[in-house]
C-alpha cells in the first residue's frame, strides 16, 4: 500500500487503502497485488553462497540454469510485502508459516510479484488489542506463472480494540505438498552416519546436530535492510517499544541461518563417507515446508545450536528418487526451543 494500489473485494469492487493499515482493513475474500523485484544472477549468488550453497544455486554452468534458493524467494517476498503495505501498517509481526509450496524455479532475469488472498481474520484470545490475518502469498513471474504459494497468519494492531469482532473459525485447508506428520517418537539418538547415506539407508528417527549460528549485530542489520527492513529489526529504540523489547533478527535470518549449518553439515558429512568409499545420497530441490514456527526472537549476540530429525520416508513419484521427510529445530544457549520447521526432500535411491 505505501504505492498506492487498490485492494479488491470478495464482490469484486475495489477501495483505495488507507494510510496506515490496521488489522480491521484485511477482509476475507480481498486480494492485494504488489511488487515488481527484479531478480539478478549476482544476487541468487550472494544469497546461496551465504546461506544455501548447494550447486544448483551457485554453479552458473549448472544443466538447466541457476536457481534461486528457496529461502531467497521467501527473503525476496518479504521484501515486496514490507514494500508493498507492512511498511505502512500495524504489524506486529507473524508467528510463522503453516504451509509453503516452491513450485518452479525463480531464475535471473524474472521479476516477481504477489497476489495477497486474506482467507481468514480473528481477533487474539490473550491479546484483543491484536487482530490475525490468514494470507495466502501467490508469488508470480512476469508472465503469470505461479512459482510459489505460501499461507500463514501475520498480526496486526486492532484499530478499536473495544469493538466487537466476529471471529472466522473456519478450518484451514488440506496441505496439498506434504503429508501429515508422521507419528511422533520420544528424542531419538544422534545418527550421524546414516545422514549422508542414499535414500534405502536412511533411518527414521536419525536425529543429527548441525552447528550452531551466531546472530551478529552488523549480520542481522544487514539482512534486515535487504529483506525485512520492519523497525524492530532494524532501529534499537523502534524495537525497545515493539513486543520483542529489543532488537531481534528476522524470522527468515533465522531460517536462513538453518539451512547454512544444514549444507554445511550435510557436506561434510558426505565428504567422509566418500572418504570411506560410501556412497553419498544426491539431493534434489525441495517441494517446501510446513509448520514453521518462530516460537522465540532472536537477540543480537545469541548462538543458536540447529538439528535436523528424520521424520519419515516414501518413494516418489520422480523415478529414481525417495522422498524424506523432517523436523528442523533450532535451540538458544539456555536450551529454549526459537525455532521449528518441518520440511520434506528427494533423495537418490542406490542404483
């Protein structure tokens, strides 16, 4: 909204959007268009060689051509919305994403854009001065082609806290990328081995350290500034008043911060076993994630320790190819659960 468009009804009639958006201007049934980011080669670059470094976002001699990273399209899309209407509204942030589907790569030379369907709207039971909005970002190319969906909740400050309002109880759609979670099991043991292996070998349950990440200061400002430049992760007296009472890094640097410590363990790991003679599992491009939640901020100076946990298995419809399925977490020094992701990939079969 901070250019000006127009949101357009369920009846199909459009409203010229306020100045500064509250909760009670997201109704169910509208969509907002916005963003026209133009996506560049050296970027894709920067993004994967920091936080996504697998061949197929670095190696521009790659079969098919480069690809953006999957957490770079989520960074770009925050970047639209901030531009788009966040940046001119009462947000108080999101609790993290229900379901997002990577549908086709995003290449160099696209320029993206969102189509904003608001599915569903309540009002906090704990906190009614704060309204939630169910989104749905369709994120698109020049031509119209659909490359990504994403569906979560964001939360905005009511404009009226003391006027009634109708919760929307209506149930979330079916996940349509990955299946339910499998049943859950008690901490399972550290594997490492059985990590890098192909797909037949994989145990379920294998539960593997990733490393840890440290939140620096000049590292979350410079993220914020490129992807999420909301006040409270940017200005230390903007976030003193905001709910998380000092500065706090992005909930996308934090899942950009999973995904380094994950390649970088997962190279690793595939580097010994070839060291052993054993077969390393070649990865594919993952179909998405679901489930993710941003449970605590993340300050500057904090260590995050990250671990990957296989959840699950199945073949898959790609010849050749199993699908994994697993549960991502990420702990602060005290042991406090900040972050959790489910997420699914293809892995090669042995022969």
């Amino acid at each position: 909204m901070a250019r000006g468009f127009d949101i357009v009804n369920a009846s199909g009639s459009t409203e010229k959007a306020p100045q500064l958006l509250y909760f009670e201007d997201f109704k169910p049934g509208a969509r907002m268009r916005y963003g026209a980011y133009a996506v560049t080669e050296a970027e894709i670059l920067a993004f994967a060689r920091e936080f996504d470094p697998q061949p197929f976002h670095v190696n521009i001699a790659t079969p098919g051509g480069l690809i953006a990273s999957g957490w770079h399209t989520c960074a770009m899309m925050m970047r639209m919305t901030c531009d788009g209407f966040m940046l001119n509204s009462s947000s108080v942030g999101a609790p993290g994403v229900d379901e997002c589907e990577w549908l086709k790569p995003v290449r160099p030379g696209m320029v993206l854009s969102i189509d904003l369907d608001i599915v569903g709207a309540r009002v906090s039971r704990s906190r009614p001065d704060i309204g939630l909005t169910q989104v749905v970002f369709n994120i698109v190319d020049q031509t119209g082609d659909l490359l990504m969906r994403q569906r979560n909740w964001t939360m905005f400050s009511r404009r009226d806290p003391s006027a009634p309002f109708p919760n929307d109880e209506t149930p979330a759609p079916a996940r349509r990328t990955l299946p339910p979670e499998p049943p859950a099991f008690d901490d399972p043991p550290i594997n490492a081995t059985r990590f890098s292996t192909v797909y037949e070998d994989v145990v379920v349950g294998a539960r593997v350290a990733l490393g840890s990440h440290e939140f620096r200061r000049e590292d979350m400002l410079r993220f914020a500034r490129a992807y999420d430049p909301q006040p409270f992760h940017l200005d230390n007296a903007a976030a003193a008043q905001s709910h998380f009472g000092k500065l706090a890094a992005s909930g996308w640097h934090t899942a950009a911060a999973y995904m380094k410590c994950f390649i970088e363990t997962r190279d690793l790991m595939r580097a010994e076993a070839r060291a052993r003679g054993v077969e390393g599992a070649a990865g594919r491009p993952s179909p998405g994630f679901n489930d993710l939640r941003w449970i605590r901020p993340v300050f500057v100076g904090d260590v995050i320790s990250f671990e990957t946990t296989i959840t699950g298995k199945r073949p898959s419809s790609k010849p050749g190819y199993g699908k994994l399925f697993t549960r991502a977490r990420g702990h602060d020094a005290a042991g406090g659960l900040v972050f959790e992701s489910h997420g699914a990939a293809l892995a090669r079969m042995r022969g």
